[in-house]
C-alpha cells in the first residue's frame, strides 16, 4: 500500500473519491432541508389557492346573475358566459391571479340595466367599457366600489337619473364617458376629486344647472366635452388653467355671458367649439367681442363660435393661427369687414363668415387658400365685385355669396373650380351674363343666380352639367330661348326660369327630365303651344307657365301626370276645353289653381297636409275634418268643426249636433262641385218663400260651371239628379232639414 500510495495517480484517485464522497453527503443534506421546507409551506400554497379559486367563483357569479338580468337576446351574445371561469369569457380579461381587470362589451347590442350588476365582487376591476349598447336604468351608487378603475365608458346607451356623485371616490380614474344618454341633473361637485382625469365626456344628455369651476382644477384634463345638453350660466374663467386641454367643446347649451380671456392660457387647445349657445352681445362691447387672448392659441385647429350672439370684429389674429382648419363664425352679430389676415391660413379648409353684418369687399387675399372645400359668407352687407381670385381655390366644393349687396360680373374664373358642387350668388346686384365657362363645372349640383340683374341668354354650355339637381335662374333680365340643351340634364329636379325676358317656345327636350318635380316659366313672353311631352315628366309636382303668350290646347299628356299637385296656367291664349284625360276637374278663382281629384290622389294628398297646402299658399275653403265611429253609450261634447258659409245656420244658434245638421253642409259643397263657385245667392233663392222647384224651371245649363265642355245627354242626366238632391238639402225648413234617406228618395 506504501508503494502503491507514493504514486501520484492513486493520489489524485483518493482525491476525486473524497470529493466524490463530500458531495453526496452535500446533497443527501440539502435534500433533507428541501422536503423539510416543502413540508412546512404547503398548506400555505393550498390556502392561496382556494383564496383565488373562490374569488374567481364570486366574480363569475356576479358575471352570471347580471347575465340573467339582460333581455334573452342578450343572453345569447354572451354564449361563453358558462362555468366559474370568466377569464375565458368573451368581452373579460384577467391579471395573473385570474381575477377579472377587464370588462370590455362594447358594442354587442345588449339590452337591460345594471341593477344586477354587483360592483363589490370586482376589487381589481381596471377598465370597464359597455358602450354603444342599450342598456337603460340609473347607474347605481355602488360603483364606487371599484377603487381601482381606470377607465369607464358608458357612453351611447339609455342611462337615466342623475351622474353619482360617488363616481368622485374612483380617485384612479383617468377616463369618464357617458356621452350620448338621458342623464339629468347638474355635474357633481365631488367630481372635483378626480385628479388624474385626462377625458370627461358628458355631452349629448339633458344636464343642467351650471358649468362647475372646479374643472379647473383638474390639471391632467385633455378632453373636456360637455356639449348638447341644458347647461347655462357663463363660463368659468377657471377652464383657462387647463393647461393641457386639447379639446374643450361647450356647444348647444344655455351659455351666457363672454368667452374668458383666460382661454388664451390653453396653449395645447386645438378644438374650440363654442356655438349654439346665447354668449353675449348684451353686455359692454368690449368684453362681449372675441377676445384678444385667443391670439396665443398657435395649435388651434377647429374653432367653432357659431350662433351665438358675438358683437364686435373679426379680429386679424386669426391669420396668424397657422394650424387652423376650421373657423365657424356664423350666425352672430359680428360687423366690419373681413380681415386680409385669412388670406395668411394655408391650412383652412372651412370658412364660415354667413349670417352676420360684415361690410365692405370679399378680400382677394381668400385666393390664397388653397385648401379651402367651404367658403360661406352669405346674408352679410358686402359690396363690391367677387374677386377673380376665387377661382384659384381648386379644392373648393361649397360657394355661398348669396343675400349680399355684390356688383359686377360672374368671373368667368369660376369655371376652374372643378370640385365645386354648390354655387349660390343669388339675391345679390350681379349684371352681366351668365358665363360660358360655368359649363364645365362637372361636379356642380346646385346652381342658384336668381334675384340678380343678369342680361343675355342662357348659355346652352349648362346643359353639360350632368349632375345638376338645381337650376334657378329666375326673376332676372334674361333674353333669348330656352336652350334645347337644358333637357340632358337627366338629374335635374328643380328649373325656375320664371321672371325673365325669355321668348321662343318651351323646347320638347323639357320632357326628358323624368325627375323633374318643379317646373316654373312664368312670367315670361314664351309662345307656341305647350309641348305634349310635358307630359312625360312623372315625377312633376308643380306646373307654372303662367303669364306668357302660349297659344293652343292643353295637351291630353297631362292626364299623365300622376304625381302633379297644382299648375298654373292662367294668363295666356290657351283654347279649347280642359281634356277628358283630367278626370273631374275643381277650380279656384281665375283658373289660377287647378286641383284634379283623379290625378294619382293628388287632391287627397293636399286636403290632409296642411303643412303642404301652406307652402302652395292655398287657403282652404272648405275645412275637411276627420270623422270616426263611436259607441252608442259614449259620451259627447261639441264644439265648432266646420267651415262658416258651409254650415246650417242653425247650427250656429243652437249648436245641437246631430244627423241632419251635416245634411245643409254636404248640400253646399255639392251644389258648389256643380256650379264651381259658392251657392250662396241659389241658396237665398231656395230659401225664398216664392221659390220651389215645381213651380220655376231651373235650365242645368244656367247653373252649370260655364267652364266646363258641356256635358252629354248621360251625363246632363246625372247632373240634374245631383243638383236635385244637393238643392233638397237645404230648401227645407232650415231647423228640419231631411235625413239623407228622405233625400235620396227626393231623386
């Protein structure tokens, strides 16, 4: 062994076995410890688990019951919704620990409230978003529960009562959404504790009272709409110190008083939507006008200050808002002239200035604005000529110069702008011709140059505007023909060319406008006859060629003309009797107004829209009243529902209702379709002692509306039973008149 140890391989032998041996007895040790350890913490791991097992299972159920709360086919969008682990349900989310963080249905059409809803079982809820549903009910009080939530969207839905004012204990809150419901009420003061609020979005309810001052003190808000609803009041000058406010939209509300000067301090601001509300003109000019303050908001993009009641000028630091786009000043009481400045905003796209007292020129410098799509100044004061420079805005759609007091000439520039779709000049003192070069604006849909005091023909070149709905060139100097062109105009709706000097025939191409539901040549020195195809245009509602110099018959076509409400056609040469193609025709005075009642129901349509006949300015003669049956053992009450020279006199004195006094009202209206005018002075005749039928001959041609063709031996026949009947109605003592029955049997 001696020998055999002084060699030094069996030395490192001997080493490597005692490491060997050393490190087994490491192992043996540490596995000891390990299973002594493992022993000791494994109830511990097996109550965390039955801690998370049984919170999942109270936040499930609290899923479950809230489930069954919604209407059945909201049940079934949330299908997934089974079991006691919401964390692989549809619309949830969960953190590590598998309890719920997310809450996210968005959208899903769900119906019902969130009565049901327990708020106490989601300790770590972070976000909760059911926008866009319909859900309805209050948001319950309870929600304070949810300390941790960052986010919450119940915007687009039906909520009613009032904003919780325990919603100010969700300190975490950065996001609050409830745009687009029934909320009332005013806005909570305990609101004012939400420090970190980046977006507060009440808009669209019915809140009222005033804007709170304490949103000014939420330093970290972004977003801030409160618009369309009932809110009134001034606005508080504490919004100024919003110094990240991006956003602040304040419209169609109640708002009175001036816009704070403090504005100016928003040096992120780049929507400002202020109209539709009453800010001030009442009080001292300077403090009702548009601030000055406004000047340092260079990020700026939309402002929009619209109806209201502004006094003042527009003031020049607009032109240095650089990143505008939008600038809505119309509807107020704003004066003086438009600034050059505008002419500097590269960016502006919409440029609204209508509805106020500006005076002076439309400034050249609006040329330079080459991204402009709206440029809106009507029913202002302004003089002067429209600059040629407008037809260098090659973006614009919109042109809006009407109720002005312009001079001069159409620019034929104007012919540039090949994205235009609307061009309103009217009501202005605009001479000349109309220009050529207005032809070849192919995107044009509505053209209004009427009320000027334009000369020369219409240019046969508009007949290249295929998308025109609107043509109104009316009450002007125009000469010349009706261009046959006008008939491609396959989209037009609306011609008005009433109150010129224009002369020639009504060209026949007319008749291929089959949308064309207004048609006005009136007052002009038009001649020839009316052309048949007229009456190919189905959709016709209204007819004027009136007051020319027309001659010949009316053509049987118009008996096609289903759609056709009224027409005028008095003041010309006409000849010949009403065609039989019309049907029964009734008139009023002069032949002013013709009514056809078997006209495609044109005449029903017009006795049960009052709306309507108003806007045709026809003051009904006869009030047509809604009849309904009722119960032999209902109840009655009267009052006066007729039509006075169209209703028994007795009627008036003893206001008894009964069968027989409608009988004198239909004798009336039936004697006035016979004879086309009110029988007053036949019935005094009938009324006479000295009168009855059986002893004066009453000739049916004497009585008969001398407007009419006369009738045939059939029809005579007909007549003179009708006009029998109708004058038995009233003949009679006036306090007996006969029962229909008696009546009928007169005949």
């Amino acid at each position: 062994m001696t020998f055999l140890s002084n060699k030094p391989l069996f030395n490192q032998f001997l080493s490597s076995l005692l490491f060997f041996h050393l490190l087994l007895i490491f192992l043996h040790f540490v596995s000891l410890s390990t299973a002594s350890v493992s022993s000791l913490s494994s109830p511990f791991a097996h109550s965390n688990s039955k801690v998370k097992i049984a919170e999942e299972t109270k936040e499930a159920m609290a899923l479950l019951n809230w489930k069954t709360s919604l209407h059945n086919k909201s049940q079934s969008l949330l299908s997934s919704w089974v079991g006691t682990t919401p964390c692989n349900w549809v619309g949830i989310n969960c953190d590590h620990s598998g309890s719920v963080t997310h809450l996210n249905l968005s959208s899903y059409g769900l119906r019902g409230t969130l009565h049901n809803l327990n708020f106490q079982s989601f300790p770590n809820l972070l976000s909760l978003n059911l926008s866009y549903n319909s859900l309805s009910g209050i948001i319950n009080s309870n929600i304070s529960y949810l300390s941790k939530l960052f986010l919450l969207d119940l915007s687009s839905n039906q909520f009613t009562g009032r904003i919780p004012s325990e919603i100010g204990k969700l300190t975490s809150l950065h996001v609050i959404d409830l745009f687009a419901n029934r909320m009332t009420g005013i806005i909570p003061q305990d609101l004012g504790a939400l420090s970190s609020l980046s977006k507060l979005d009440f808009s669209s309810n019915n809140l009222i009272g005033v804007i709170p001052n304490f949103l000014g003190n939420l330093s970290n808000l972004i977003i801030l709409h409160l618009h369309m609803n009932q809110l009134s009041g001034s606005i508080p000058q504490e919004l100024g110190m919003l110094s990240f406010l991006t956003s602040l939209e304040l419209q169609s509300n109640n708002l009175i008083g001036v816009i704070p000067a403090s504005f100016g301090n928003l040096s992120k601001l780049t929507n400002l939507y202020l109209y539709e509300n009453q800010l001030s003109g009442s009080i001292p000019q300077a403090l009702g006008s548009i601030p000055q303050e406004l000047r340092m908001l260079s990020s700026l993009t939309e402002v929009k200050l619209s109806t209201n009641n502004l006094i003042g000028v527009i003031p020049t630091f607009f032109g240095n808002l650089s990143n505008l786009t939008t600038l809505y000043l119309h509807t107020n009481q704003l004066f003086g002239s438009i600034p050059q400045e505008l002419g500097m905003l590269g960016s502006l796209i919409d440029l609204e200035l209508s509805k106020n007292n500006l005076t002076g020129v439309i400034p050249a410098s609006l040329g330079n604005l080459s991204k402009l799509t709206t440029l809106s100044l009507f029913g202002n004061q302004l003089s002067g000529s429209i600059p040629q420079d407008l037809g260098m805005l090659s973006s614009l759609t919109e042109l809006e110069l009407s109720r002005n007091n312009l001079m001069g000439v159409i620019p034929a520039s104007l012919g540039n702008l090949s994205n235009l779709t609307t061009l309103y000049l009217h009501m202005n003192q605009l001479s000349g011709s109309i220009p050529q070069e207005l032809g070849m604006l192919s995107s044009l849909i509505d053209l209004n140059l009427a009320t000027n005091n334009l000369t020369g023909v219409i240019p046969a070149s508009l007949g290249n505007l295929s998308k025109l709905t609107i043509l109104y060139l009316h009450t002007n100097r125009l000469s010349g023909s009706i261009p046959q062109e006008l008939g491609m105009l396959s989209s037009l709706i609306d011609l008005e060319l009433a109150i010129n000097n224009l002369t020639g025939v009504i060209p026949a191409s007319l008749g291929n406008l089959s949308k064309l539901t207004t048609l006005y040549l009136s007052k002009n020195q038009l001649s020839g006859s009316i052309p048949q195809e007229l009456g190919m245009l189905s959709s016709l509602i209204e007819l004027d060629l009136s007051i020319n110099n027309l001659t010949g018959v009316i053509p049987a076509s118009f008996g096609n003309l289903s759609e056709l409400i009224f027409i005028y056609l008095h003041t010309n040469r006409l000849l010949g009797s009403f065609p039989q193609e019309f049907g029964i025709v009734s008139f009023l005075s002069d032949l002013k107004l013709l009514f056809y009642n078997f006209i495609g129901g044109s005449l029903e349509k017009i006795l049960k829209n009052d709306e309507l006949a108003l806007e045709f300015d026809w003051v009904k003669r006869v009030n047509v009243v809604k009849a309904r049956i009722m119960s032999s053992d209902a109840s009655y009450w009267t009052s006066f529902a007729g039509t006075i020279g169209y209703t028994a006199p007795e009627y008036a004195y003893t206001t008894e209702v009964s069968e027989k006094c409608d009988v004198y009202s239909f004798g009336v209206v039936a004697m006035e379709v016979i004879i086309g005018r009110h029988p007053g002075d036949l019935i005094s005749s009938f009324l006479s002692s000295s009168f009855s039928l059986s002893s004066h001959d009453v000739l049916l041609e004497d009585i008969l509306d001398q407007r009419l063709a006369h009738p045939t031996n059939r029809v005579a026949d007909k007549l003179h039973k009708c006009l029998h009947i109708s004058s038995s109605l009233f003949i009679f003592d006036p306090s007996k008149p006969p029962s229909y029955c008696r009546s009928l049997h007169a005949s």
